[in-house]
C-alpha cells in the first residue's frame, strides 16, 4: 500500500511539477533514505546529536541546491538555516535534558509494546529527543528561509540602490507577512499527531493538574513551541545573511 501511494504521488508530482517536479520527488527519496540512515547511525551507538546535524547539512544541500540550483540564493539560505539548527542545539539541548525527555513517557509506558522493548540501551534518549524536534522543524525553516531570500534578492534586483539596512527591512516586512502562516503551519501538524493524545487524557479523566504535569504533554508542546522559535529567528537571520551577501556580491545574478 505504501509503495502504490509512492506511485500515486510520483505521477502528481511529475504531472504537476514537471521536471522540477521530478528533481522534488528525488529530493524526496534522498532525504528519507539519510533519516532512515542517520536512525541507523544512532541505532549502533553513534552519537545522535552529531549525526543529526550531518543529516541535517545533507537535507539543506539536497533540498536547497539540488531543487534551486547553487546561487546567492541558496547559499544564504542553507547558511542561515544552519546557524538556526545550531542555534536551537545549542539552547534547546540543555532544557531538554534538564527536563528529562528521555525514555517513555506515561501512555507509553502502559501500551502493549512496551513489553517487547528493552529498556537496556546506552543511547542518550534526550539526544534522541533533540534529534527528533531538530529533524521536524528543519522543513519549515527552510521553506520560510528560501521565501525571505527570494524576496529580499527580488527587492535588490529591482531596485539595486537600496542599502544594507533597507534590505534587511524588507526581509523582516516580508517575514511578518508569513511568520502567521508557518507557525501555524507547524503547530497544525503538531496537533493532528496530537489528536489521540486528548483523546487519552479525556478517557482517563485526567485532572487538569495531572496533564499540565504529563511528560507525555510536555514531549509534543515542547517540540512544537521549539519549533516555532526556530521558524522566528530564521526571519531575521536570512534577512541580514541575504542583504550581507548581495552587498558583498562583486556580481549580481
């Protein structure tokens, strides 16, 4: 069944799309055999949070420059989105394992799987954790990045007399206009993955205590929260990455 909706979605995308349609579903391919990969690295002991990051370049390169070519662009964005994955490692990282996101959570615990998982593992499952929220906000952060470079490198094409800080300007105008859209976007996916999890809550009738409590609550709210900061600072640091870029350009495209 997963194989007939692959082709389904093969066909759209190469009868909508066209060639890039093709170089989209490629892309596709490619970045889920790296996660597939970077589940194994972590699998055999290898540190998740430094082959999160390896995966995480190989998706900018193949999303970014694989799709859109290699232009002023493209580097912008793929830099900017790598200062924010670094960014959100970094300061993330250590609320997470402060937390203690690690291991199963209480649904978790009592669902019938969790008799056939061992819970001998040297894997840091914070890492894990960090791994996951990193992974699941870096499409957002990339198709705001790639719309914030576009834009600011249109303004400067058209009006090549602007200065360093009106471009960055219109960076952020542009990044207000659809800052609304792409954190809702991201806390939309997060709550259809959520649905089940309310619906657990309200059978158990859980108290409104017990929830704010959960581990289980904090797992989603804390990834989607991270996420949306990451879709935030993205708006700005493209913006002056591509405004830096144009004026340190000895060409323009």
């Amino acid at each position: 069944m997963i194989l007939k909706l692959f082709i389904i979605l093969f066909f759209l995308m190469l009868l909508v799309g066209g060639n890039r349609g093709l170089d989209s579903f490629l892309a596709l391919v490619r970045t889920i055999f790296a996660f597939v990969l970077n589940v194994y690295f972590i699998a055999w002991g290898m540190p998740p949070v430094v082959t999160t990051f390896l995966v995480s370049i190989f998706f900018v390169i193949t999303v970014l420059y694989f799709q859109n070519g290699r232009n002023i662009k493209m580097h912008a964005a793929a830099l900017s989105v790598m200062i924010i994955v670094l960014f959100i490692m970094v300061t993330a990282g250590p609320v997470l394992w402060k937390a203690g996101v690690s291991g199963y959570n209480e649904i978790e615990q009592y669902e019938e799987i969790s008799m056939y998982l061992s819970a001998d593992l040297s894997i840091s499952m914070s890492a894990v954790s960090l791994s996951a929220v990193v992974l699941g906000l870096l499409g957002a952060v990339m198709d705001t990045a790639v719309a914030i470079t576009t834009a600011v490198h249109e303004v400067y094409v058209n009006q090549p007399a602007l200065g360093e800080k009106q471009l960055i300007r219109s960076g952020l105008a542009v990044g207000k206009d659809i800052l609304g859209t792409t954190v809702n976007t991201l806390f939309f996916a997060g709550l259809g993955e959520s649905i089940m999890l309310a619906v657990l809550f309200m059978r158990n009738e859980d108290t409104f205590a017990s929830i704010l409590n959960s581990k289980a609550l904090f797992q989603e709210v804390s990834g989607l929260i991270i996420g949306a900061i990451g879709c935030l600072l993205i708006i700005p640091v493209s913006s002056v990455m591509m405004a830096y870029f144009l004026m340190n350009s000895e060409k323009k495209e």
